[in-house]
C-alpha cells in the first residue's frame, strides 16, 4: 500500500528563508538539531514540511509522525541531480627522478 493519499500534492522545492521557522520545529520533532543555515531541499505535502535535505550533504530531517522515507529519497535523488559536483582536490604530477649517470671519462 502506498503510503500516500493520490489527492496530497508533493512539492519539492528549495527551501527559503521564510521556512527558517518551519525547519526548526520540522528539526525539533525529528531531534535533530536545528540545521544550519545553508542550502536546503524541501519536501512538503499538501502545504506541510515534511522532509527536509541539505542540498551540500548532511542528515536529512523529516516529520517522524508521518511515513517520510520515500519523501528522504527522492529529496536525495534531486541533491544528487541538481548539486554541482564535488571538486576533488588537485593531484600534484611528480616528476620522475633525475637518473644519474656516471661521468665518462673521456681518453685523450
């Protein structure tokens, strides 16, 4: 059985800064702490918080009264879509080490 009614609308969206509020108490019922101000992915169905990703990695949080797993993975799937990758840190190309030869010595 679905978890949810074909009437709730998802919505998906980014969450802004008039949802400060919303996400501190979405983060008190999940206690979690309340999530630092960054970048953040939110799910809401039928107008109500009910997950919430941070769009740079971090523990997700989600309204533990209502099945939200599904919510979580999707929320996930779009980070991993929309997110620019991860830069991974410059490798430093070594340079072979000089081989010394022998001086020849040179007969007149």
């Amino acid at each position: 059985m679905h978890p949810f009614h074909p009437s709730e609308t998802l919505t998906i969206r980014m969450a802004a800064s008039a949802d400060a509020e919303a996400l501190r108490r979405l983060a008190q019922l999940d206690s979690a702490p309340t999530p630092a101000p960054a970048p953040m992915l939110i799910a809401e169905m039928a107008g109500e918080l009910r997950a919430a990703v941070p769009l740079y990695g971090g523990r997700a949080i989600a309204d533990p009264f209502h099945p939200t797993a599904e919510l979580v993975s999707l929320l996930a799937e779009r980070t991993r879509q929309i997110a620019p990758p991860r830069r991974r840190p410059a490798r430093r190309l070594r340079r072979p080490a000089r081989v010394r030869r022998p001086a020849i010595a040179l007969r007149a």
